[in-house]
C-alpha cells in the first residue's frame, strides 16, 4: 500500500486493500499489525480497536475466513467452498437437547410472589 494517510480510512477497508494486494490468504494478527503500523496506532488504540476489527472483518461480506485464523477475499474462492448450510450446522438433534433443559430452577420474575 503507498504511503497515503490512513487516518480517515476504515480498518476493514485497509483490510480488503492489503489482502487484495497480497494475492493470497493473510494470518489475521499480520493484517492487524500492518493496519496498526499504517495508522499508527498508540497501545490503548489498539486495545480498544483489535476486537472491533476482528468482528468486523467477520461479518463484513468481501473476506472470509479460510481456516488457521487466516483471511482472505471471498471473491477468489468457489460459492460451494465458502458458503455454509445452515441445515448443517442447526440440525434436529440440537433442538431435542435444548428441550430436555431442566428451567425449574430459573427464577421468573414476572411472578407477583
């Protein structure tokens, strides 16, 4: 990336910027330290962002993660190898054991006790 100010640019869009660049998959705390470095970050801004980053890079739709906690643009990578069926992941199983949760110790606190 040139030496432009990054001040006002977003972290998720210096993001999708540096792995287009790279051309391959980034480990995330190599793109967060090179976000850090082009923004100059002090320590408390960087405590107070990290999380922040790293949520929005995972809802933010252009990257993905391709496992080992490293990024890159879902452009590059086939629909049938990115996209997740959620039917996969919610299967019927998992509702039968949230029934069989034992609630009668929960307290309500809409009673007029």
């Amino acid at each position: 990336m040139d030496n432009k100010d990054y001040s006002q640019e977003s972290t998720i869009d210096m993001a999708y910027e540096i792995i287009k660049e790279e051309q391959h998959p980034v480990e995330f705390y190599d793109l967060w330290n090179r976000i850090v470095e082009l923004k100059g970050f002090t320590q408390e801004q960087i405590d107070e962002n990290e999380s922040v980053f790293y949520t929005n890079i995972t809802l933010d739709g252009r990257v993905i993660n391709v496992g080992d906690n490293r990024w890159d643009l879902r452009e590059r990578h086939k629909f049938e190898d990115v996209n997740i069926d959620m039917n996969d992941v919610y299967s019927d199983d998992d509702s039968a054991e949230e029934d069989d949760v034992d609630d009668s110790s929960i307290e309500d606190s809409y009673s007029d006790d």
